[in-house]
C-alpha cells in the first residue's frame, strides 16, 4: 500500500478477514464498517473503503460517524472523494436532527439538556 511498509499488510489483511467474517455473521454496525473502511484505506483500496463508509452511513448508530472520518487520516484520500460528500452530509442533517430533539426528549423525562455540571 502507498507509504506503508509491506509488514504491515499481513495484520491489515487479517483485520480485513476478521471484519469480513463479523459482517457475514451479521455484524454491521456503524463501527465495524467504520473500523473495515480504516482497514481497506490502509491497505490501499480506496474503493472499498468508500463503499463501507457509504454503509457505515445507512447504520442506525451512524450519526457521529462522518466525524471520524474528516479527522483520520487514515481516511484522507477517502474524504476527498466527491462520492463521500453526500453520506457525509446525511450523516451531518441526522446528527443536527438528533441533537434538536435532546433538550425536549430530556424535558419528558425530567431532566435538562444539556445536564448540569
């Protein structure tokens, strides 16, 4: 892969054959596309790390994710990817849903949000 040393391959490819098992097992959360779109990056298959951030996108537990991916590194020939622009902003319009819903969902139950502290 670009900029990596050929020993570390041997440890991407069996994070990438235990990712691909957890996924076949019916592992697929936002993290485990998340950790499997890290894995293919540095391995040099930016293809296959898009795809499994557009997937990590369409998790229920995906709403911070897009941060992750902006910030890594490992991620920075992936977030250049124009494709990623639209996950990412899906990902951005739930996160700002979610977080306007949190002061009136604490209300209910009691509570004020942000909570005190």
């Amino acid at each position: 892969s670009p900029g990596r040393g050929d020993e570390a391959q041997p440890t991407l490819d069996g994070v990438l054959r235990h990712l691909d098992s957890m996924r076949v097992h019916g592992a697929r959360s936002c993290g485990v596309r998340i950790a499997g779109a890290k894995a293919y990056a540095l391995s040099g298959r930016p293809d296959e790390a898009l795809e499994q951030v557009v997937l990590a996108a369409d998790t229920p537990d995906a709403q911070t994710a897009f941060q992750w991916i902006q910030d890594d590194a490992a991620f920075a020939e992936v977030a250049r990817d124009r494709r990623v622009a639209a996950p990412i902003e899906r990902l951005r319009q739930e996160q700002a849903r979610t977080r306007a819903r949190l002061p009136e969902t604490f209300r209910r139950h009691g509570l004020t949000w942000p909570p005190p502290g």
